[in-house]
C-alpha cells in the first residue's frame, strides 16, 4: 500500500492555525465558555442587582440579546469575506481601511487581556469556599489563581480540540448546575406568588439603564469569538455562523431565565438589598435554602470550574488576537509563529501567560479584594473595549457591503447592520454616561477618565503606526486584514525570500 511520505520534522515554527479541527459544537463551546453561564449568573447578574438598584436586569437581558442577535446576522454575513483569527481588525481593515483595522486589532487584544487576568481574582475568590468547606484550610485567592493560571498556561499551547474537549465538559456540568438553580428558585417564589415585575419594559426608560446594558452585554462577551477560530473550523462557511447564533440563544435562555428566578425568589422589592447583602453568593444562599447544603457544595464547585472554563476560553481568544497581528507584522513578526508541534499559536499564549502572572503577582503584592478590584474591575474595562469594536464593527459591515454589492441578501447586508450600528453606538453613549455605575466608582475616581481614555490612546496609535506602514513598509501595509494570505505573501516562519510584490 502506498502512502504519503510525511515531511521531515525540522523543529521550525510555522505561520499556520491546525485546520479542520473544530466543528460547530467545539466552536460554541468556546463562545460559550467566554460568557461563561454560572459565572455570569453569580457574579455579573447579581452585581447588576446591586450596583444598579434596578429590577429590570431580565428585560435588560432581551434587549441585549436582540441587538446582538442583529448584530450577528451583519457580522457572520460578512465572515466568509475575512477568514482571520483576529476579527475585530479583519473587519475593519476591511470595511473602513487597513490604519483603523490595526487600531481595532491592538484594542481587542487589550479588551480580552483585561478579561482574562480578572478572571484570575473570580477563580481565587471561588475557590477559597470549597477548600474551607473541604479541608478546613485559608488558601490566600493568589495562590489559588496561580495553580489555575498554571492550567490555564499548559492547555494554552496544546490542540485546539483538546481545549475544546474540556470546555465541553466543564460547561455540560455548569449550564446543568444554572439550570437546576434557576428552575428551583421559580417553585420556591417570595410570599408564595411568582412576581413577573422585572419583565416590564418600563425599567428600560428609568435612570441608569446604561448600566443595566452595560451589566447585560458583560454577561454576553464571547459570543462573538466564533469568527476567530475561523481558520481552524470545518467547514468555516457553516460551522462559523451557526456556533455563533447557537451560543448567543443560549445564553440569552440561560441569562433570562437565571436573573427572573432570582428577582422571584427574593422578591422584587428585595432583591437589590439581598444581592448587595450576599453578592456573588446570593445564589448559593438561595439554592441553600431551597435545595439544601449538598447542591450548594456541587454548586460551588462548578461555579470555579465554570471560572477556569472561561479563562480557557478568553486565553485562547487572546492567543490567536496576537497571532493574527504578528502574523502581518503589526505586531512583532515573532508573535506570528505557531508550534511545529501542534500549530497552537505558542508565542501568543505564552505573551498571554505572562502577562497573567504578572498582575496575579502584582495583586498579591499590593492587596485588594481578588472580586471587586481585579474581577470586576478588570472585566467591566474589558467589556467596554468589546462593545466598542461592536459598534465599529456594526459600522464596518454596512459600509462594506454598501460599498461592495455581494449578492447577500439585503436584510443581511444593509438593513441589519445599519440597526445593529445605531442600536450599538447608543448603548456605548448610554454606558458612557453611566460609567460610574458601570464600574461601581466614585464619580471623582480617575479611572473613570483613564479607563476610556486608555482605548482611545491605543487607537490613536494604531492608526499612526498603521500610516507609517503604509508610508515606510507598504509591503507590509497591504498585508494588513488578509489573515493566512498574509504569510503566503510574506513567508514567515517558512524560509522563503522577501514579499511577493503586487
């Protein structure tokens, strides 16, 4: 029998994602995972309880769930035009030019890398209940986040799928464990009615429905990653967009259905106070009450499993972030490279790992509580860089199929994206008016003015650098957005000569 002869293993890197390994479930996982159901039920739902005072956190669930819904019908019509690990600045390299799309992609990769070392505070403070419980021992929450940044790190630079596998795993147990909360909390409603109060759209026009989106779209991110495992996908024309809209249902189901059951069960007129009272705790102290101590244990186990899903997840977002941009040489060629091994993008991960460790030492260093000034914190800033580029990229799908007729459908094409963009833009003016409440902040706080300002620096910067490509290194430039196209055209990691002129 005849066979292929493989090619001989010279140890180099390469400049290529593994492809075909990840089907739509995988590709959902991911998304999914981002959002992350418990952890988003715990942490993010009951902070809206309590930071804004509201009622309204389930309508605000379908309203976001909806903008996003139009959002993604714009976006995953688009997708098959920019096959690219980095989305956000394929998109509008694009749609808008190449000097905006280098802004966009150093934006993201600061957004997902704020997320992820947030995260590092919510999986130590999730852990030290159990080990208290279970062996009757104080961990400090760095030491915890340190054994997780651990895991976190290794499956960084493995398989794809073997990522996938164990998200698909861990969110399996924690949409299971949500489901049986919330289920729970409705048969056990406050004074023995079901309230449905916090349905009435009339909390979407009371003050402070910025931060009421601002909450709902935080519990969101990561349905949107599906386009970043493009390259890897089967089929990616069909894998991309249904994933997306799969994980979006989904967590819009999941998101409803857990933050009515908590204003039932509390009762709407308590549940602010009781949300403020237990904070991320809320929801074991209710599944205590109605289910008893064994599922609180089973609860809390799986809301830090939940956690490290979610680091997985927005670790493996950020990794492939920077390799799309070392790749066409916006960032250092270097961050371009994947592993011989298996093409996980190494260098891209271990830049994520590092900078994990990092602020993990940091905090540990200077104090501070791991949930509110690290999770919280970090978390909200990188949840108002996403829903920037949501509405620089709303923008960016309408003007490029207004500038370039594909034959997509019109509502697709034209008519979603343009109510996405106008949908999207007023929910940031309306979080940026509500950045105090946004952030739990005093009005005076400097970061109020530094976390924002941060965004705008980079992407000041990234237009510039974007220009002086295109000025000193238009080889370079016109690399920009192309995604695998880019390292056929300039061969890096593969020995050849210089860039093909065009």
């Amino acid at each position: 029998m005849h066979t292929t002869p493989k090619p001989p293993r010279t140890g180099r890197v390469t400049s290529a994602l593994a492809k075909d390994r990840l089907g739509v479930p995988a590709v959902t996982y991911f998304a999914i995972s981002m959002g992350s159901p418990f952890l988003a039920t715990a942490g993010v739902i009951t902070s809206g309880y309590a930071i804004t005072g509201q009622v309204g956190i389930p309508v605000g669930v379908v309203v976001m769930g909806a903008v996003l819904a139009l959002f993604s019908v714009g976006y995953v019509t688009m997708a098959p035009y920019v096959p690219n690990a980095g989305a956000f600045n394929a998109y509008v390299s694009k749609g808008i030019g190449r000097p905006a799309g280098v802004a966009a992609g150093w934006m993201a990769l600061l957004a997902y890398n704020a997320m992820q070392v947030g995260l590092y505070g919510a999986l130590g403070d999730a852990a030290k209940p159990l080990l208290h419980a279970w062996f009757g021992i104080d961990v400090a929450w760095w030491v915890i986040a340190l054994a997780g940044w651990a895991v976190v790190a290794v499956l960084g630079t493995q398989h794809i799928d073997l990522n996938g596998k164990v998200l698909a795993v861990l969110l399996a147990a924690e949409v299971l464990v949500v489901l049986v909360y919330a289920v729970s909390s409705l048969f056990h409603p406050a004074d023995g009615a079901v309230s449905l109060a916090a349905l009435e759209p009339s909390h979407l026009f009371e003050p402070g429905v910025g931060a009421l989106l601002a909450l709902a779209l935080l519990a969101f991110i990561g349905f949107e990653t599906g386009v970043v495992f493009s390259e890897e996908a089967r089929s990616p024309g069909r894998t991309v967009p249904v994933a997306t809209f799969v994980a979006l249902g989904v967590m819009t189901v999941l998101y409803l259905l857990a933050s009515l059951a908590m204003s039932v069960a509390a009762g709407p007129a308590h549940i602010g106070d009781m949300a403020h009272r237990y904070g991320s705790g809320l929801v074991f102290h209710l599944a205590g009450e109605q289910l008893g101590p064994a599922m609180v244990g089973i609860g809390r186990f799986l809301y830090f499993t939940s956690v490290l899903a979610c680091l997985i997840a927005v670790h493996n977002t950020a990794a492939r972030y920077a390799f799309a941009m070392g790749r066409e040489r916006v960032l250092p060629a270097v961050f371009g490279q994947t592993s011989h091994r298996n093409s996980s993008p190494k260098i891209g991960s271990i830049s994520q790992s590092a900078t994990g460790l990092a602020v993990i030492l940091v905090y540990a260093v200077i104090g501070g509580d791991p949930l509110r000034d690290l999770f919280y914190l970090w978390n909200s800033a990188g949840a108002l860089g996403i829903l920037i580029l949501l509405a620089l990229t709303s923008i960016t799908v309408l003007v490029h199929f207004a500038r370039y007729p594909s034959g997509e459908p019109v509502f697709r094409s034209l008519v979603a994206p343009a109510i996405s963009s106008v949908c999207t833009v007023i929910a940031l003016v309306l979080v940026l008016i509500n950045l105090d409440k946004v952030f739990d902040l005093p009005a005076s706080s400097p970061l109020l003015l530094a976390i924002p300002g941060a965004y705008v620096l980079i992407a000041v910067f990234g237009v510039l650098w974007g220009l002086h490509l295109r000025a000193a290194k238009p080889e370079i430039y016109a690399n920009i957005g192309l995604g695998a196209k880019s390292a056929a055209r300039t061969g890096l990691g593969l020995g050849l000569g210089s860039p093909d002129e065009q």
